[in-house]
C-alpha cells in the first residue's frame, strides 16, 4: 500500500512539474498561423520528423495514466516515441483548436463508416495526421483527401476518380472506403497497431517487415519499416492523447465555418452548385466545402449514377428554389465523362525514366468497338503502358486510331477470356493485386475468388475480371 501510495505521489509531482514548466514557455502558439481558409489545396506535411533514439528521462507516467484510460479497442501504449509526438502536437495550439472545432461536422461521418464496418472510432484520429482534416489536401507523392488515398488504393476499394468527380475528396465515400481497407489489413495482419502502419506504408512492407523481425509486435518491427511510418503510429497516439486531453494543455476549441445540420438530396441531373448557393443565399464557397468532391463545382448525376448533394438544413422557404435547380434548370457543359489517369508522382515517375528496350515496335490501328482493355489484352500488355508510350489522357479510342505498341517479344494472344489470371507471389496483399488491373477492386477480387478474408496464399491462382 505503501508503495502505491508512494508511486502516486511521484507521478502527481512529475504532473505538476511538467504542466507548470508548459504554462511557462507555451504561453504563445509557437507556430505561424495559417490563412483562414483551410480548404486551399495544399500540400500535406509529412510526419514530424524527431529523433531516433529519443531519451526516456522526458517520459512523463501522467501521461501513461492518461491514455490508459482512453484506451479502447485500439492499444494506445505511451514510450518516449509517443511522448516526442505528445511534445510537439501539444505546442499546436492553434492546429489542434480548428481540429477540435472541425471535429464537430466530420467525426460523425468517419464514426459512422467505421461503426458499419465494424472498425474501432479511434481511427478517425488517423485523419489529423493524414490531412488535417482537409479533403483537398494533397500529399507530395500524390495521396490526396481527408483520408490520403493514393489514386491505385483508392481505385481498387471503389473510389471513383474522373473529370468531374475525385471521390477521395469526398468525406463520406473516403471514410467507408478507409474502413474497408482497415477490415482487410486487420483481418490479415491480426493487429491493430499493425493495420495503422500498413495505411502509412501498404500491408506488403508490414508483412517484409513481420519476416525480417520474427515477431507481430509494432515496436519490434519497427526498426525494418519506413521511416516515416516507424513515427506514424506514435503521432496517432499522441493525436487521441491530445485530442482528448486538449483542456490540460490550453488548447481551445475554434469554431468551424462548416454547417453543422445539413440535408442532403440524390440527383439524376447535373446541377450547378454555385446557382445552388445562390438559391440557398450562402456563399459558393459553403457549399463546395459540403461537397468537396466536384472539381467543376458540377454535380453530374445521371439515371444510372444518381450523385449525392449535401446542403446546409433546408427551411420551408428553399424548397420551391431548390426542386428548380434539381428538375429544371439545365446546367451548359460537356456531360462526357473521362477516367481519371494515375497521379501517383511514383508511378508517373517510374513511367518517365524506364528504358524500354525492345526487340520490336508493333502499330496496331484501331477497330470499332475496341478499347484499351482488348488492345492491351492482344498485345499482352498493361492498359497503362499504352497510355504512357502514345501520350493518352483518356480510356476513349477512335476508329482509326494508331496504336504505338513495344511488343518486347510478345506474340499476339489469342482470344480473351472474360477473366485473367494471377499467380500469388510472396507479400502481394488484395489491395496491391487489384491495383495491378484495370477496373478490378478488392471486392470484386473477393467475389470472383470466394475469398471470406483477406488472407493470401502463396502460388494460388486467382481469377481477375476484366470489368
């Protein structure tokens, strides 16, 4: 009893000592302060770098305690790593009082999509490391989102990405499309730390770095992971840590711009949101921030893909201007959609600078009715190469068309069949496979296989549809 007592008494201390040394230095948000906007479409910053090998005299146990009682089905373990990360994002002052505000209108979203399928809350977390809650915000490499999808990832759990809609922008597409990916990461890595790491750096790298350390334990792995994914699971931590615990570091809530009670309507039509914003008498910039998504500030509903609007709570006096815009009004643009290409700066990157040494250059011309899909299939190509080697910006190909092909030793195959095969290679992950193919997904992949769970096996045979 004594000794408990006693331990009590020293952490109360440590407590005291250290929150009177913050109120001393802190006193100011040692950050600059950022434009008022924060939907501009900036680059993301990455994790904070800090130091490898980080002293554990600064651990404070006040905070070991604290998150302890946090912690729900998601590990939330403090060490000297979370506690460089608790440090820092505890001087963000002004970052994390416009979380907290903005928390308001996206945390239900994020916990909904997670709640139907069946992922722990504490993963929303996940988006003020990823974005800052920013759903145009734009990583180097090209991850973009609230949820920072790169566009292969997003592709393959259904994001859809074209010259009118950029789905990973869209925060309630996003979150379902997260949660789906956190399902299959748990469900093949079996660990919640784990599935974290393996969103920062693919589930391939997690699973080289499990082989190399022998173990499936996050911080014995963590020497063999990235870099930036080795301080990815602690500046989570220390984000629920400071998100909870805002009031014991002077951080106050900012209010959001953002309309908190919303409506929203499906559409078959396209329709201006900017002659919404003036029927609803706000401002165009209001409305966009409710449906960040549409790049041309046009949603382009049709039969077959009814489009989602979200509008701030509708009076009795809105209606009669509202059914007008959606059942009327016709909106002057070219209604051709066109898939979005890769802008993954890795993948564009790689394309760029690959040699291609070929033994022959075949020229195909185009047929009617042909696509990049058949032409690829003929050549046994990717779809994606083709793009790359006849500067294609689009999937459409006209009759006519001439076809620069780098056969490489490849005779034309034969006829094809409606799926493909793939072969299971050593750390391939359904994500990673499903990004190798146009039109397939990890669900489709699951379907067409009967696979109940994620898990891969070696040498197995899976079959691909063509979409």
């Amino acid at each position: 009893m004594i000794k408990k007592l006693l331990f009590a008494s020293i952490c109360a201390c440590l407590g005291y000592i250290s929150s009177s040394s913050a109120q001393q230095t802190l006193k100011l948000d040692s950050l600059p302060k950022i434009h008022n906007n924060i939907f501009i479409n900036t680059d993301t910053v990455a994790v904070p770098v800090v130091s490898e090998n980080p002293l554990t005299m600064g651990q404070n146990f006040i905070y070991k305690l604290r998150l302890d009682s946090i912690a729900k089905t998601v590990p939330l373990p403090y060490n000297e790593y979370v506690q460089q990360y608790i440090d820092i994002y505890a001087k963000r002052k002004d970052m994390f009082g416009k979380m907290i505000g903005l928390s308001s209108y996206y945390f239900p979203i994020f916990d909904k999509a997670l709640k139907d399928y069946n992922i722990p809350q504490e993963i929303k977390y996940l988006t003020i490391v990823e974005s800052q809650m920013n759903p145009h915000a734009i990583s180097r490499v090209g991850a973009t989102g609230i949820w920072q999808f790169m566009f292969g990832t997003g592709k393959a759990y259904g994001l859809k990405m074209d010259n009118f809609v950029d789905e990973r922008k869209d925060p309630i597409q996003a979150s379902y499309a997260a949660a789906a990916y956190f399902r299959d990461a748990f469900e093949e890595l079996g660990d919640w730390l784990l599935a974290i790491a393996a969103y920062n750096c693919g589930k391939g790298n997690v699973n080289r770095a499990i082989d190399k350390a022998g173990s499936r334990d996050f911080w014995v792995i963590r020497q063999f992971l990235p870099k930036e994914t080795r301080n990815y699971v602690p500046a989570f931590i220390a984000a629920v840590y400071v998100m909870n615990y805002s009031g014991k570091h002077q951080i106050t809530a900012q209010a959001s711009s953002m309309f908190l009670k919303t409506d929203t309507v499906q559409t078959t039509r396209f329709v201006s949101l900017a002659t919404l914003a003036k029927v609803l008498n706000i401002d165009e910039a209001a409305i966009m921030a409710l449906n960040p998504s549409y790049k041309k500030k046009i949603v382009n509903g049709t039969d077959d893909e009814p489009k989602r609007i979200v509008m701030p709570k509708l009076r009795d006096i809105d209606y009669a201007g509202i059914y007008d815009v959606l059942n009327n009004q016709e909106v002057d643009v070219n209604m051709k959609v066109i898939a979005a290409s890769t802008d993954d700066a890795r993948d564009l990157r790689k394309k760029k600078t690959k040699s291609i040494t070929t033994s022959s250059v075949v020229y195909h011309k185009v047929t009617s009715g042909q696509s990049l899909t058949t032409v690829a299939d003929k050549y046994g190509v990717e779809v994606q190469d083709l793009r790359v080697w006849n500067g294609l910006k689009s999937k459409t190909l006209v009759p006519g068309q001439r076809l620069k092909i780098y056969a490489k030793n490849r005779m034309p195959l034969k006829a094809p069949s409606s799926f493909l095969s793939y072969k299971v290679k050593n750390g391939d992950t359904l994500s990673e496979i499903a990004e190798k193919f146009d039109g397939a997904t990890v669900q489709s992949i699951r379907r067409d296989n009967r696979l109940s769970k994620a898990g891969l096996q070696v040498g197995m045979i899976l079959k691909i549809s063509k979409g």
